[in-house]
C-alpha cells in the first residue's frame, strides 16, 4: 500500500478497507472522484481459510479478495493507506468538510465520508475458545457450515438467539449438543430440540479442549466430564469499531438480548449526519462479504450523488454571480 497522502482536499474518504469500503471507493473511483481508502488491516474473517456464499469467488481467502480489491481501486486512480483513525469530525465552513487524523498525525481533509469499519466479534469467556476463533470455534452457518458438516458440533449458548442459531446447525449435522451455560431454555425449546434429536446438557462449560494435532478436541465441563465436539458454534456479540469516530455524532443503537452495537443508517447508507453514509457489518452485523460488497457499492453511488448535486448547485452559483458582474 501507499502510504502518501493527497495534498487539499479530496471528494471522499472511506474509513475501513474490507469488502464493504473498497466497493464503495470502486464505486466512487469510477465516477472520477478522489477518494482515500484508510485501513487497519485487520479484517474481520482474517481467520477464515476462505469466504464462502459469494457467487463466483466461493472459497477465496480473505486475503486474496481483498488484495484484489485494492489493486481493483486504484486501477481507478483511488489511494489505498495503511492506518488507523484518531479522529474524524466536521470542519469549518459553508460547505460539507470533514477533517480526518490518523494516529500518526497525518491528516486527510476531505468532502464526503464513508464508514465502513466493520465490527468486533466477542466471544463468551471460555478458556481455550478464543484459540480456536474462526477455524474449530464459528458463529455463521452460511459462512462455515458446510466445512463442519457431519461432525460432532457444540452449540454454546450465549442468549436467546443460540436457539435459533441451534436448528441452523442442526441442518448440517445429526450430531448437535446444545450447553446452555446458564441461559434459560424453555420447556417448548427444550421439546422442539428433543424432537430433532439436539441434547441438551445444562452443566457449565468449564474449558474447551484442544485435539493433539490441533482443531477442537471437545469441551470439558465443570464436573469434570468430557463432551467430545469436532467444531462449536456460537453466536458473538457484535459491536461496531467505533474508534476515532466519536465526533462525527453518528447515532448507534444496541442489538436486541445485548447482542452489541451498531451504527444507525438508513437506505443506502444513509445517516442524520449530513455527508456521511455507513455500510457493511458496522451497520448491519448479520451481513455476509456480499452484502457489505453491495452495501458499500450502494454507499458509494449514494455519495457520488450527493456530491453531483453540491457540484451543480455551486456551478449554479458561479454561473449566476458572472452574470450578476457583466
């Protein structure tokens, strides 16, 4: 990546470089505007061996898709930088501006902003778990079921969306062991789970057990006794990166059973924040590589726009005042 930034002020900058913020900058770069992609490089799926459920490119890794990506925007005239943001708030002035600081100190001036930051999984504190994130340990069925399919799977709960995410698992494997790990699990949840054959075990889950050439061994509860599980599943809660954004104002909102955070945005991408439009998991957690893809693409064209009309109402302007001194 370049690390050079553009002198004055550019058309846009996209904060957060996965599928969701290099859409929306393509997006932009096609339509000739200046745009700043600022990215950490730590993408959410970087675990993952490959993105799965996207049309045309099942199985790529992560990595490749997003380099792809990158060569893809600049190949436009977009600029790709390595950083972080410290700040991102309104500046002075008439018109839209937005000024944004890395945490190096350099500084970006730009007209329109798009977020895409994506969000950060938290898993339930359960020694081992985090170790095996992504591979052993997974939360989306869409995006990981089918290379757990037929093992020994463990759901452990975290609320009351791991019923659901339950019977989602269960259409992958015969072999479903629900831990409830002191969450509640009605009589009627408890018969619907009997009947589709998913056991049930209440005993808390103490630690989870590495397998001596690596993956998942199983899960070892608090009276000592061990389940075997080939793969776990479970649902994260999800919070939106929201570092450095505090003094845009962009409104969040908490998931339902305290599940995390999001940011609030209409269609498109849109937020109360004039010039600032959000997409991808930072807004929509549920959402899978191609509809952050998209939602970025929407994003961008959405700026793109508003940028036309401010173009052609200062043009107005201009023209109107040259008329006025003839």
């Amino acid at each position: 990546m370049s690390d050079r930034l553009p002198v004055g002020t550019v058309d846009a900058v996209v904060i957060g470089g996965g599928a969701a913020g290099l859409n929306g900058a393509l997006m932009l770069a096609r339509s000739r505007r200046s745009v700043v992609v600022v990215d950490s490089g730590t993408p959410r799926n970087a675990p993952a061996d490959g993105v799965h459920g996207l049309l045309g490119l099942d199985g790529v890794p992560p990595a490749d898709l997003l380099r792809t990506g990158r060569e893809e925007v600049r190949r436009y005239g977009g600029l790709v930088v390595t950083g972080e943001v410290a700040s991102a708030v309104p500046a002075a002035g008439d018109e839209v501006r937005f000024t944004v600081t890395l945490a190096d100190g350099r500084v970006l001036s730009a007209r329109r902003l798009l977020v895409a930051t994506g969000l950060r999984d938290v898993l339930p504190d359960v020694r081992g778990l985090a170790e095996h994130w992504g591979r052993g340990v997974v939360h989306c069925p869409y995006c990981h079921g089918w290379e757990v399919r037929d093992e020994p799977i463990g759901v452990l709960a975290t609320g009351q969306a791991s019923v659901h995410h339950a019977l989602l698992f269960r259409q992958l494997s015969d072999d479903l062991v629900y831990f409830t790990r002191g969450t509640d699990l009605d009589d009627d949840t408890r018969a619907r789970f009997a009947a589709r054959g998913i056991r049930v075990v209440d005993t808390d889950v103490a630690e989870v057990v590495a397998a001596d050439g690596g993956g998942v061994a199983g899960v070892r509860l608090t009276d000592g006794t061990f389940v075997p599980r080939r793969a776990l599943a479970v649902a994260t809660s999800m919070w939106a990166r929201t570092e450095g954004l505090e003094g845009l104002g962009l409104p969040l909102e908490d998931l339902p059973g305290g599940m995390g955070r999001r940011f609030v945005a209409g269609a498109a991408g849109t937020t109360d924040v004039p010039g600032v439009c959000v997409a991808g998991n930072a807004t929509d957690p549920s959402a899978q590589v191609g509809a952050s893809a998209a939602a970025g693409a929407l994003a961008g064209a959405r700026l793109n726009a508003d940028l036309v009309t401010a173009d052609t109402e200062a043009a107005l302007a201009a023209a109107r005042h040259g008329l006025v001194g003839v």
